[in-house]
C-alpha cells in the first residue's frame, strides 16, 4: 500500500535541519522551515491568507513530523497555472513518495480559486523525528505557489492490503532500547535492557480487522517470552524458543509470530511486553498489519475456543466447546473451597487454576486477651491445565500473615474470609508472572502477594487509605478488590469495594514500584456496591466503571474516569428511581458497531415499570455526556446473564444464560448472537445448578489461546 520511493532529481541542495514541526491536521506552508528559493507572500486566496512562493529556479523547504506513529495520507494543496509547467518532489526522509508536473490546462494562469489544486500521497507510515521536505522548480509565469501540507489518518487499507510499524518507533513504555542491527526491516529493532519487564506500545488509527506479525529474532541462546495485548487483554502470548538458526540477531534468526483475525477499533491500545532470556535480548523488529475481511468493529472478541468453568456442589467443573457451542462437561476432580482463580500461570495459553486458603486457625487466640502478633498461614496451591480439561498439582507454598488479634474486630471473626479475603489475580507488578491482593479485616490492611517467578509468593503489607473510607476501616461486610489498569499505564490498578454502612468503591492508582496512591472513589448507596465493570463507556479511551449500588439507592451506576483514575463527571445511571435484585451484567460490543453495550435478562420491577426480560442498553454521549437508555428488550429470555464470549467462533460476542424457569425453563443456555445484539437461546446440555446464582465463566480449557 505505501507509495513507491525514488532517489530525487532535484539535487544539490546542502545539509540542512529543518526546525518547523508538523503534525496530523493542517499546516500552513508558510510555517515550514524555508531552505532555499522559497518567500512567504500574501494572497486573499491562499488559506491562511499567504503562500509559499519561488523566488530562485529552485526551491525547498520542509519540517519535522512529530504526530504519533501511523499510517497517513498527505494532502498537498497548491495553485496550478495554465502559464507554466511547474515541477514538485515530496520527500520523506530524503527519498521521494511523490513527483509531479504542475501542467492544469483549465482554470486561470493567475492566483484565483479556478487554479486551487491539491495532489494526495495516500499510505505512508510516518514516525516521529520523520523529515518531510518539498523541492520544486518553478516554470515560466508560474513560480511554485505551495499553500498547504494536511496530514490525515489513512482509511482502513482494503483487504489484503499491508502496512508495516517498525518497532523501534513505537512508544516504549518500560525496558526497552533501540538498538542498530543490519539484519533488521529498518536497521534497528526493540532490545530489552534488562531488570523488569520490557513494554512498548502503539495506537491504532485504522479500524477494522487484520493479521497482525510481530517480526522478531528468536536466537539459539536463550528463551525469551512475549505477550501481545489489546486494552488490556493478552491475545497472543508465546516463548522465543527457536533450536535451529543462529545465536546471534541475523536472517538465520528472525522469525514471526502472526495473529489472526484481530478485530480492531480507533484508539484501541496494542501492547508488547516480554522479557530477555539469556543471550537473547528480545529483538523486535516490527509490526506488520494486512487487512483481511469480515472481521467484526467493536472491541477485540475474546480469541480461541471458549469454555465454561463453574462449581456444582463441592467439585469444580469444566464444559468443553467444540467450537460451534456444544459443550462437554468434565468433572475436574478439584474441590471447591477456598478462592479459586482461573488464570494462565504457566504462559502457555490455557487457563489453570490457583487455589488461595487460610489454613484453619480456629479458635483464635482469646480476644480479651492481648496477642499483638498472631501468625496466619496463607496456602496457595497451582493446578497446571493438560490442554484438555485435567489438572494436576505443580506447585504449593505457604506465605505467613502476622497480625494482632485482641479486642474488636477479633472478637467477630468466626470465618477465614474474615481474615485474607482474596481479591483478583493478574500481573500487578509487570514482572511477567501472576500475582494476587487481598484485604483483611481483622487486620485492617491490604495484602499484595508477589509471585516471585515459580509460583511461591511474598507478602506485602499496603496501608488503607482510612481517610476516605466511612468511619476509616474496612467493612465486616466484605472488601473486595478488583484489578484495572484505570490510568492507562500498563500496570493494574486497585478498585477496593468496601460493604455496608454507606460503603463506596476506592480507586488506587499502581505507580509501578510497589507504591499505590488514592485518587478517586464511588459509590455510596446503603450497602455498597456489587458488580462492578471496568470499560471504556464514553469512549474517550480510558476506563470507566459500570457498577450496581445496593440496597438504599440502589441501582446501576457509572464512574467516568478523567484518564488518571480519578473522577470527570457525574455519570449517568440507572434507573431514575432505586432499583434491587438487578443481578448479572456483561458489558461488550455486542452489535458491531464499534461502541459498547450492555446486557441484562434478571431485571424487574414494578415501581419502576420495568418487565421482565433480556434488555439491551446503550450509552450514547451528547455534547460530551454520556447516558444510558434501553435499546431493546425480548421478554422471551428471562434468567441470570453469566458469562459472554465468542462461542460458536462467528466472530460476535454470545452469552451464557442461566434461564430461571420462565418462559424458556430452568437451565444453562447459550444466547447465540446475529451480530446485531439479537440473541436466540439454544440449550447446552448441561445440568443446572443447585445454587442461587449458579455462576458459570468463560475461559480456554483447551489447547488454544486464552479468552
């Protein structure tokens, strides 16, 4: 897709360094760096009022692109006499993308707008520090009037058409350094620098669907991995463990590891994070992007097959997909006590599961009596997936918690939950491997466990931000923590939900070396909030929170994140009155149209006219607010939404639905999606539950990517 680049023919201009700045949009000619040959004169008809003009038999002038790396076009905007045949060169980076003759034979042979034209580059991938540069030749009584340079995001290339981001100019985020290698596309490539994580980044200005290359070198001495990330969310995730070619950066060693069907949206946030291994140093070269069809608009689907996991009972189950949404159920032989994850631990691309416990350490010590340092023990244990749905124990560790135990709130602990409630896993600190927080209310404090690379953890101990919370401790009506990167740094961030007692949620902010700062909370309602949903719901690329209030005040409810975690504006919620037993939610973009949707099927009320039935609902934003409103509703499905992900591998996002009995009847079905948000319920055979609310999730058992 990109022009075709030549050697110029106007030569013999001097070294020169251009100190105007170009960005995307337009600007006006006379704001380049003139060189050579070139004059700034006025003209009603120019469209800042001036233009560049001739003033020798050569001309030249030129800036330094300093937009974001990208796929452009260049618009060139100039006046065309007929009492000439002017000559032009655009150069970037001193070879030419275009060579024109400016030889109109209609409009005027002066300056008048029947003599405006413009000459478009389309397809060039521009990078920051890119020299752009216009050489001309003026001809007889036309002397090379240049109005304008526009640089706009190319469209969508068409299908099977490519582009390439070479890796040294992506943003790096963390570890990485450019490094010269003849081997590589441009001369250069990412290296890792040692000590954490390396991480580099690019944003997406063309919507649609492609095959995404990452171009590497996967050298003999060492086994590096990487992980590829959109908003968030791995898509890809392998190790450089190449036996054949070279130990060294060379033809031999490169390589590339190609994922399909990426379903990508304007401003989505492609992510690079890896680590060196040995005498490999993590050599990216670059990004390779070709377009490919029928790829939904919306958020990145979750890829692979999707399966089920749940809990029936006492034992942990997994129901296998075939690919289509039937589903095999197998009993995984794992009892269901204590927090229990499902999470990649190994990297290899399936989930395993990771099991927290509090060893039983009743009866306590007597409250009334003063134990200033009592010894927990904290149990984990990892179940390492076989690709096909069995489990096996491939690590254990026990990580000891010290706290006091004397007086209140020691003597109302009766449960372990009490004392380390186990929030989310992920990689909090960027170092690669699973790590997990929790919250004790005995002790009043945040626990953070590091995963120290083998699956053993270490403890450590964060302060609450007491000041902020209601009467300043934790609730003995639960504190759970969700992680979110909220800033958009590429580090996960804390969402503390604090019950009970006019409780609220704490956004805490990661700085990356082990300290967490307070900048935002929400909430507020009689007893907290339940389901909470980090996602970009006005669309301004950050995270917002879609969150249901309970109790006084009820309902569902919205923070609108500022891009720092803290609050922009008072968000919209849901409905106008108080609204209870409003149950599961899934947020994605269920119709394809780049924009996220919710989904419902438990609500119903009376005092709010609410019937029962699946809703749709829609956050549109107007003159800069964002509101949600039910889009559709289908009273035939009617039961608890609890889990959604691509299903049948259609390329559109499904749902799991738990029916309650009417009108469909009691039982687990799939809600296979059209691609417009219409769902069709279809039974998955499997049993139902005895719980309440018998949660099932999504994730990849088997032998293929993570969802």
């Amino acid at each position: 897709m990109p022009t075709t680049q030549s050697t110029p023919s106007l030569v013999g201009f001097p070294e020169v360094s251009f100190s105007a700045s170009l960005f995307a949009g337009l600007t006006e000619a006379e704001n380049l760096s003139i060189d050579s040959g070139f004059a700034v004169v006025s003209n009603p008809h120019a469209s800042g009022g001036r233009y560049l003009q001739a003033t020798a038999a050569t001309s030249r002038a030129g800036g330094v692109f300093e937009g974001p790396v990208g796929l452009y076009d260049i618009n060139l905007s100039y006046f065309d006499e007929t009492d000439g045949v002017s000559h032009m060169e655009v150069l970037v980076n001193g070879a030419v993308v275009v060579a024109f003759d400016w030889d109109a034979t209609g409009g005027d042979a002066i300056v008048t707008k029947a003599s405006a034209a413009v000459t478009s580059i389309a397809g060039l991938v521009l990078a920051p520090g890119d020299v752009i540069e216009l050489r001309g030749m003026a001809d007889g009584g036309e002397p090379l009037r240049t109005d304008a340079i526009e640089i706009l995001a190319s469209a969508t290339p068409a299908v099977g058409e490519s582009f390439v981001i070479e890796a040294e100019d992506l943003q790096i985020l963390s570890g990485f350094s450019i490094a010269s290698n003849g081997a590589a596309s441009g001369d250069q490539t990412l290296q890792h620098v040692g000590g954490g994580t390396a991480r580099a980044s690019y944003t997406v200005q063309q919507a649609g669907s492609f095959d995404l290359a990452i171009g590497y070198f996967d050298e003999t001495d060492g086994a590096s991995w990487m992980q590829v990330l959109v908003n968030g969310t791995v898509v890809a995730d392998w190790a450089w463990d190449a036996t054949g070619g070279a130990a060294i950066a060379s033809t031999a060693s490169k390589a590339s590891e190609v994922i399909e069907g990426l379903a990508l949206g304007l401003g989505d946030v492609i992510e690079l994070r890896g680590q060196g291994d040995g005498g490999e140093p993590l050599r990216v070269d670059y990004l390779e992007f070709t377009a490919v069809a029928n790829g939904p608009n919306g958020p990145t689907p979750p890829q692979g097959t999707l399966d089920l996991w749940y809990t029936r009972g006492a034992e942990v189950y997994v129901a296998l997909n075939d690919g289509s949404g039937a589903f095999t159920e197998v009993d995984t032989g794992l009892a269901a006590g204590g927090s229990l994850r499902a999470v990649d631990m190994d990297g290899d691309g399936d989930l395993d599961f990771l099991r927290v416990e509090v060893a039983d350490p009743f009866p306590l010590p007597d409250p009334s009596s003063y134990t200033d340092d009592f010894e927990f023990v904290v149990e984990t244990t990892v179940y390492e997936n076989d690709g096909s749905g069995g489990f096996s124990v491939v690590a254990t560790d026990t990580t000891s918690y010290w706290t006091g135990v004397y007086g209140w709130p020691a003597e109302d602990v009766r449960r372990a939950w009490q004392i380390l409630e186990v929030g989310e896993a992920g990689d909090i600190d960027g170092d690669g491997d699973v790590d997990f927080v929790g919250a004790s209310w005995l002790g009043n404090e945040l626990l953070l466990f590091d995963n120290n690379g083998d699956d053993s953890f270490s403890l450590s101990v964060l302060p609450i931000p007491s000041e902020h919370f209601f009467a300043g401790e934790l609730s003995e009506g639960g504190n759970y923590i969700r992680l979110a990167d909220m800033n958009d740094d590429g580090l996960l961030d804390l969402l503390l939900s604090v019950a009970w007692e006019t409780s609220s949620t704490q956004v805490i902010i990661n700085d990356g070396a082990g300290n967490f700062d307070w900048v935002g909370r929400y909430g507020g309602s009689d007893d907290g909030n339940s389901t909470e949903i980090p996602a970009d719901l006005d669309g301004d690329g950050d995270l917002d929170v879609l969150y249901v209030a309970i109790s006084d005040g009820g309902g569902i409810n919205t923070y609108i994140n500022d891009g720092t975690g803290a609050s922009d504006s008072y968000g919209p919620w849901f409905p106008k009155g108080e609204l209870n037993g409003i149950g599961g939610l899934q947020i994605a973009d269920f119709d394809g149209d780049g924009a996220l949707e919710m989904v419902n099927a438990s609500i119903q009320s009376s005092s709010e006219d609410l019937d029962p039935g699946l809703r749709v609902f829609e956050f549109p934003v107007e003159d800069g607010m964002i509101d949600i409103v039910v889009d559709k509703l289908d009273p035939s499905i009617v039961g608890q939404i609890t889990a959604q992900g691509d299903f049948d591998g259609d390329g559109d996002i499904d749902l799991i639905l738990r029916a309650s009995g009417t009108p469909i009847g009691a039982a687990p079905y799939l809600l296979l999606n059209d691609g417009n948000a219409n769902f069709t319920a279809v039974p998955t055979g499997l049993a139902d539950f005895d719980e309440t609310y018998g949660w099932q999730r999504a994730g990849e058992f088997a032998e293929l990517l993570v969802a």
